[in-house]
C-alpha cells in the first residue's frame, strides 16, 4: 500500500480566521493534492463566532484554492481525520508559544493512531504574533485590525462586538 500523502487535514478553531492561518492553508495546499480545513464546532473554550460563521468566512478566505474543503466537525480531531481520509494533520508553529501544546498534542494522536502524522509549518515570520485572541482583543475595544483579518472578519467581529458589548 502506498503511504504517500494526498490529502492533509488542518484542524483549529479559527475563531476567527486570520491571516496567520490563510498563509498555513496556502502553503499547505501547495504540498498536498486536498487540504481538508477542519472547524471545531464545540471547543471547551466557547467560541466567540457561531461555526457556521467562522466556516463561511474561512470558505471566503480560500474560494481561490480549489483543492481546499471546509468542514465542522466535533470530538477527536485524529478520528476525524482517518473518517476523511486524510493521512497528516497540518499545524501551525508560532515561534515559543505553540511548541508545548502541539508537541503535547501530536503525541496524543500518535498514541491513538500512528499511522497519521502530523506535520508543522513555521508561522510567517510576519504572523508570529498574530491569533484569534489578540484579534479580537483589539476589535473588542474598536481598534483596526484589518492588517490581520479579511474585511469579511472585521466586518463580522464588529457586528458580534457591537451587538454583544464586551462580552467575549
Ligand atoms: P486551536 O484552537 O486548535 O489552537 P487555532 O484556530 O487557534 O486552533 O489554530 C489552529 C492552528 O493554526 C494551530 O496549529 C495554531 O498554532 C496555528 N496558528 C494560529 N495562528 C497562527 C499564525 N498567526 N500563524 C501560523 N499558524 C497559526
């Protein structure tokens, strides 16, 4: 059986996308013949934006990448994966804060299924210090973050901001 990878699954919450996630999906397209985009639909964390927000505004951000999918899913992220049919699970790497969380993570999911890997891709050295949170940090309290963020998520983060006050 051939072990070559065609298709890569890239998991996260992307509450919201920013463009530190669309250069990962960017490259990672360009290595894998499908990238699968995986939304978590019920993290621990509470999302900010409802998925099927962040799924339209991811599905925005890559319409001009054919060979890339967006989909929700729930529980195991490995599970998910092997259900797809995709052999490799992409992550992101920023530069000292993701390493022990995702070293952590990728362990965990080589224990449940060693035959799917999980590959890192460095963070652009521009968005080492991008996330969601930092995003909408400053969207919370009005400021510009269109250097971050489509207009399609500052837009949708002012609306959430401007309806919810401050709450997260
Ligand atoms: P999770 O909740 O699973 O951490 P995120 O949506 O925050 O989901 O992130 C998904 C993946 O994208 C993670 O591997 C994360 O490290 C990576 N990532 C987040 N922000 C950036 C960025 N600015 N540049 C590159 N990768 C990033």
């Amino acid at each position: 059986m051939s072990t070559r990878a065609t298709c890569a699954m890239y998991p996260g919450s992307f509450d919201p996308i920013t463009h530190g996630h669309q250069d990962i999906i960017a490259r990672a397209a360009q290595l894998f013949e499908q990238l699968i985009v995986a939304v978590v639909t019920n993290p621990n964390k509470k999302p900010t934006l409802p998925v099927a927000k962040r799924i339209e505004l991811i599905e925005a951000s890559v319409a001009h990448l054919p060979n890339v999918s967006v989909k929700p899913f729930d529980g195991l992220t490995i599970e998910f994966a092997k259900a797809s049919g995709a052999q490799v699970l992409v992550r992101g790497l920023r530069a000292v804060s993701d390493f022990e969380y995702e070293f952590k993570m990728s362990q965990m999911n080589k224990s449940l299924d060693g035959t799917i890997e999980t590959i890192f891709m460095m963070a652009g050295l521009e968005y080492q210090f991008l996330s969601s949170s930092v995003v909408k940090e400053v969207a919370r309290y009005g400021g510009s973050i269109e250097k971050a963020v489509t207009p399609e998520v500052a837009d949708a983060l002012k609306a959430h901001y401007a309806m919810a006050g401050t709450l997260p």
